[in-house]
C-alpha cells in the first residue's frame, strides 16, 4: 500500500473521520451526495484534490462548478445523467493557478430513482485534457488517446486488427491511420462493406473470379483481396459476411493464398487484414452467426473506439471543427454556439456519433441565420427533447446573454435554458432549493408562475 501524506484529523466529529479514512482506503479521492446534490461524505483524497476541505451538506454544483456559466458536469448530475469532465480546479477564493481536475459520476441505487452520487475525482496531469487531431480524429477524452497510442504501436506490425465501434465513430478513419503509419504504407488501400451486397456478389468482389465461372464472367478479374497485395484490406461490418464465405477468408489468412470464383488453384497474395464491426463478435458466435475460428484471427489486435455519447467533451471540439469546415464552403459564417444550444448538444445521446453531429451541425448551418448557432437552429429531435426524451417547451434563451441583466438574473435564465425550463434541475444545477430559485426568480420579476 502506497505512503499517504499525514492528514488533519477533526476531533469534534469522530463519524466523518472514520468515513473519510475509509473512503480513502477503499475508492480514493471521492465524495458521496444524496439525490439532492449535497455532499454527505468526502474522503482525505477528495480534499487534497479539490484544494480545499470539503464541507458536508453543501451543494455539489456549487462546490464543483461555482459560478462559471458553463457548467455541463453539474448540470448532468442535476438531470441524473452519469458523466465524466475535466474541471477547473475549485482550490481556495482567488486560486487562479489554471489547475484541472477530473471528475466522473456514479449513480448509486437501481431503477429510475437515483438514490444519490459517488463521484470520483484525481487531479490532470499536464496536458491530459489537451485537444488532439489523430488522423482525422479530434479527442480530449482519455480513452480514445489510449486508442491512438495503440495504433500507433501496432500499425508497424502485421497482426490482423478488429476495429469495434457504432456506426459513425470513425472506424474507417482508423485503417486508413494504421495504413499510413505501417511499412505498407505505399501499398494499395482496399475496403469493402461487407453488409452492403448479396452473398453472391460479394463473394466475387471479394475474391475475384475466372472467366466463365458465370453468366456474364467475360474474363478473369481480381476481386478486392488480390487488388489490396502489399496494402491491407478493410473488411467493414465484418460481422455481416456470410457463414460460407467465412470458411474461404478463414483459408486466405490461414495460407495467404486466394482461390477466386470458379478457379482452380489458388493464388499467393501478400495483405494485412482490418476488420471492423458494430457487434460483438462474441456473441455473434455464440448465437451461430459467426465463426469462432476465424474470429480469434480477426482481432488479434482489438481496437475499441467509445461513442460520442460517452465523451460529451468531445461534442464541443469536434462541432467547432465541422463548423470551421462548413464556414469555408458555405454563404453563412458560425462565430459562436450559444449556451442553451451547446447545453441540447451536451446532453443528446448521438446513436449516429461523429456523423449524426454533422449531419445536425448541416441543417442548422442551411436553417438558421446569423453567425450564432441559437438552440432554434438545431434538428427538433435535438433542440427540443429533455435527457429522457420526451417532448418538452423551451425556454427561450434569447435574454441569456442580454449584458444589461445582473449576473443572477443571467446565471438563472442559463440554468432554465440549459435545463429546458425544468425548474428542479434548474434548482440542482445552482445550488439552491427550489423554493430559493422561485423566491429570487419573482425578486427580479421573473415568471414564477
């Protein structure tokens, strides 16, 4: 067990020592909130993190996030949603040291009731939370920069790689990384989908055929694993191909030959094999689909890219490339996203990753006006649905950034915006009752009604 530094003891409450010293031995530097957001355990970790001690029963929105504008970690915890961020260090008043810290919440009790909050936090290390362009890819997330360092590795070997991932992730985009960064660089890149013909057409664009092994074969052609000699060849939604086509890309591996459609003997061919699917290959065997043989040769190598969902941090830095892209080549310029429309993107599940983004990032870019992204512009599915998907009214967040409103009044419009009018989680994510929140909203002459 690794030393701990010598920790200030608090005599008069023997309880939250006790805690706090078994927190420490069991999880770490954590904080324990009940369904309201307010701290009822912290460890001797979480203090040394967090720069400060952490007093019990305060409000974890405010302890965490203060009074900055953006606040996407509190405002999950407010909607009940599990997240993971990278915080500014809350330290002491007037700490401006520029300090991160990371954070992730764990839901404690099952069903739709959250019982309350465990929440993990461990101080970054330098530029952990740096943005990084990897082949096309933009990430702050920890995981997927695991993902590149693995890349990075294997590209120089020969190993076959299974890339697993959700449609839109960016799995093609990883090929074509390990394609560049390999010895076979200046070899052909062949890809194919394997969902996307009929077993009896893919098997011939696959392997290739003679002359006369069918109806229409004028001559001998070469299907996509001969044209891939000395490159690799990229077997997308491998998971689809066919049971009796999987014998013969088992024997392409196995022997490094290739028999085409109709032929005889086979043919030496010299490809690395990248794989990649949305399914888990696992269970595709146990289910009959698919062969365990070939899938223990297929990922060698496995490659797993998170969804976007699982990266909300991620949302901002890669809108802000496909804006910078959309900017160039269209007749509106994007300077800014707003609040609330930032918030509805923060909080959407992204089923489509990177290209359901896009495809959102498109439609507001053709529909709406002027250089600000407002929540308005959004696909309805996105602008308008809470984390639970049910239809909701929205606030409108059009005085959000008046300058002539006090920064209360101003902190409490975001809150409503960024919550879609949800006066709890409104409530949650400032750090207040909602009795607080009404009194002060009818003191500026807000609707309280």
């Amino acid at each position: 067990m690794k030393p701990r530094a010598p920790r200030r003891t608090v005599a008069a409450d023997p309880d939250r020592e006790l805690f706090a010293q078994a927190l420490d031995e069991l999880v770490g530097a954590v904080l324990v909130l009940d369904d309201q957001l307010r701290v009822r355990a912290a460890s001797h970790g979480a203090a040394e993190v967090l720069g400060f001690e952490v007093p019990l029963g305060g409000s974890a929105a405010t302890l965490l996030c203060g009074d900055r504008p953006k606040r996407p970690f509190a405002e999950a915890l407010a909607s009940g949603v599990g997240f993971q961020a990278v915080i500014p260090r809350p330290g002491r008043p007037g700490d401006a040291s520029g300090e991160q810290v990371r954070v992730r919440s764990i839901p404690l009790g099952g069903g739709a009731t959250t019982q309350g909050w465990i929440v993990l936090v461990a101080a970054v290390a330098g530029d952990d939370d740096a943005p990084e362009l990897f082949h096309g890819l933009w990430t702050r997330d920890p995981r997927m920069k695991e993902a590149f360092r693995i890349i990075e590795k294997v590209a120089a070997e020969d190993f076959t790689v299974l890339i697993r991932g959700e449609t839109g992730s960016g799995k093609e985009l990883v090929a074509h990384a390990l394609h560049a960064r390999s010895p076979r660089h200046a070899g052909p890149f062949r890809a194919i989908n394997c969902a996307a013909l009929p077993a009896n057409l893919l098997e011939s664009e696959l392997f290739g055929h003679v002359r006369g092994a069918f109806t229409g074969a004028i001559k001998d052609t070469p299907g996509h694993i001969q044209l891939a000699d000395g490159g690799p060849l990229f077997l997308d939604e491998v998971a689809e191909l066919p049971l009796e086509l999987q014998a013969k890309l088992l024997r392409v591996i196995e022997t490094r030959t290739v028999l085409p459609v109709g032929g005889r003997d086979p043919m030496p061919v010299d490809v690395r094999v990248v794989s990649a699917t949305h399914r888990a290959l696992r269970a595709e065997v146990a289910a009959g689909r698919f062969r365990a043989d070939l899938m223990y040769r297929l990922r060698v190598i496995p490659i797993r890219l998170p969804p976007l969902r699982e990266r909300p941090a991620d949302v901002r830095l890669i809108a802000g490339k496909i804006i910078d892209e959309l900017n160039q080549r269209g007749r509106r310029r994007i300077e800014s996203i707003s609040l609330a429309a930032e918030a509805a993107m923060e909080r959407h599940e992204w089923l489509g990753n990177v290209r359901e983004l896009r495809n959102a990032l498109s439609y507001a870019f053709a529909i709406g006006e002027g250089s600000v992204l407002e929540l308005g512009h959004l696909p309805p599915e996105i602008a308008a649905t809470d984390p639970g998907g049910a239809e909701v009214t929205v606030v409108a967040e059009a005085a959000v950034l008046d300058p002539e409103l006090t920064p209360e009044v101003r902190r409490i419009r975001d809150a409503l915006a960024r919550t879609a009018g949800n006066r709890d989680r409104a409530a949650k994510l400032l750090g207040w009752s909602r009795v607080t929140l009404w009194r002060r909203m009818r003191a500026h002459g807000l609707d309280a009604s």
